[in-house]
C-alpha cells in the first residue's frame, strides 16, 4: 500500500484514457431525462442542514454560501491512498462529461470536497488536492469540532484507524457522495464504486 506522503504526489489529473469515457457519456446525455413524477431518492431524508466550515483559500463559509446551487459532496481525506483519489477522480469525469452535454445546467453544480481529517487537512491541502481533480471543486475543511458538526449533519461515519504512524495514519470514513438541491435539500446519492457515467447520468437526471 502506498503511504500517505507518496500518496499526495500521484497524479490525479484526468488521464487521456478519461476523454473516451466523456464522449460516450456526453452522448448518452443527450437523451437521458427525468421521467415526470419521478421523486428523488432522498427527497424528505434527514441528510444535511446548516454547516459552518473554512474553504480552501482560508475563508470562512456555511451553507448558505452555495445557495442556490445544486451540491455535488464528497466526504474524504487527502491521505487517502486509494479510495478517495480514486472516487474523486470519477466525480470529476463525471461532471465533465455533464459540462459537455449540458454546460447550462453543469452550471448550476457546484463540487464540493470536505475533510474528514481536519488536524492534516489545511486550507492549502486540501486546495491541491482538489485543483488536481477539476478547477470548480471547492474543498472544505475547519476545525474538529467544525467538521463534526458537519459529520453528524450529513450523517458520515469518519473514526481515524487505531494503531501506526501518528503521523501517517488512515481514517474509516463513510464512502458516499450527496447531491444536495439548491436550498440545500437532500436529492439523492452515488454509493462507492459509482462509475463517471452515473455520476453524469445522476446529475442529468436530476438538475434543472
């Protein structure tokens, strides 16, 4: 297993093989609608509510600072050796592949990165580590108790595993993305393992 410290230097940009998957995708998108009467997967769950976190430039934001936008969130850790850059990195080829069949509605869908790991997770981390996926994810991070407001609010398991490096530890963390809707409303969810395609396709279906 790679370390965390050789972990943050991989090349997590989007690789050439990644422009094949977009072009499908973008032309699947074409056609992929919502059905009428269709309720989202999450509609009245008790996910999400008020937060109050610090972004990556070091300023401080809540939820209200993304109203009016869709809420593409992911919950992870830069550390991470596999599982989040991997994950972060099929959201990002997911919402490109929207940009391109929809740019209008890819518009209105902001990505967002939040740190479960806030004692390694600097502002300047975390804005690396989302810089390298796609230039709209914002990463979000803040103090412990900050982040585990957050946490709790969204319902995310996070607990740093026991044992090793007190500096070079992992973090179990639930391994879900929300889409939030623009009042910051719970939609709907891509579990682990969610391809680019149904990232695109979650996101067709379900902004306006």
């Amino acid at each position: 297993m790679n370390t965390p410290a050789t972990s943050r230097r991989l090349p997590f940009a989007i690789v050439a093989g990644a422009l094949l998957v977009l072009a499908v995708v973008a032309a699947a998108l074409l056609w992929r609608t919502r059905e009428p009467g269709d309720r989202p997967p999450l509609a009245g769950a008790d996910v999400g509510g008020p937060f109050a976190l610090v972004d990556e430039d070091g300023r401080a934001v809540t939820d209200r600072s993304f109203a009016g936008k869709y809420r593409l969130m992911y919950f992870g850790f830069t550390f991470c050796p596999d599982v989040c850059p991997t994950d972060m990195q099929r959201l990002a080829q997911g919402l490109r592949a929207f940009e391109a069949a929809d740019p209008d509605r890819a518009a209105r869908v902001q990505p967002i990165f939040v740190s479960v790991d806030p004692a390694r997770d600097t502002p300047a981390v975390v804005k690396q580590f989302t810089d390298a996926f796609h230039p709209r994810f914002v990463g979000l991070t803040g103090s412990q108790a900050q982040v585990d407001a957050a946490l709790k609010a969204f319902r995310v398991y996070a607990a740093r595993a026991s044992g090793g490096d007190p500096q070079n530890y992992l973090v179990d963390h639930s391994a879900i993305t929300y889409l939030m809707g623009p009042g910051g409303e719970p939609v709907s969810f891509l579990a682990q393992g969610a391809t680019p395609q149904d990232v695109a396709a979650e996101l067709a279906r379900w902004v306006r």
